[in-house]
C-alpha cells in the first residue's frame, strides 16, 4: 500500500496507463488476426487490405512500449511473407 502522497499519484496513473494500453494491445491484435484470417481463406486481397491496417497498429504499439520493437517488426515481416505466399 502507498504511504507518500507521490506514491499514491503513482499508482493513481499506473491504473489509468494500464487502462489505455490494454485498449491499444487490444486493438492491435484484433487487426492482426483480421489479417491472420484473411490469410487462412486463401484471400489475398483482404489480407491486403487488413495488413494496411494492422502494419501501422503494429508499429505504434512498439512506439508506444506496449510490445518491443523488434516484436512488431517480426510480426510484420512474417505476416507480409505469408501474403507474398499467396500470390504464387
């Protein structure tokens, strides 16, 4: 339990920050597994057009330290592999 008044603030913002990046983490996979599921109907052009969204989602998370940077860059290059797959 917080005795001082700063840490008692501290824990006041950690709650809201957890809040937020929850909602962001949270956003972030869902676009990810709209590309994940458009690659698994074979459609390209759906993936496509999620992975325009999720890219972007990806690398803000990593901005923002919700996941590492080097994480968001992994998924993206897997995931653009994968839709390169389906164009052969």
């Amino acid at each position: 339990m917080a005795n001082t008044t700063s840490a008692k603030k501290a824990t006041r913002k950690i709650a809201r920050r957890t809040l937020i990046n929850k909602s962001r983490r949270t956003q972030m996979r869902g676009s990810v597994r709209n590309v994940e599921e458009a690659i698994k109907k074979g459609d390209r052009a759906a993936a496509l057009e999620a992975m325009k969204k999720a890219e972007p989602d990806l690398m803000q998370a990593a901005q923002r330290n919700i996941i590492h940077k080097n994480n968001a860059s992994r998924k993206v290059s897997r995931l653009t592999h994968q839709i390169a797959k389906l164009a052969k």
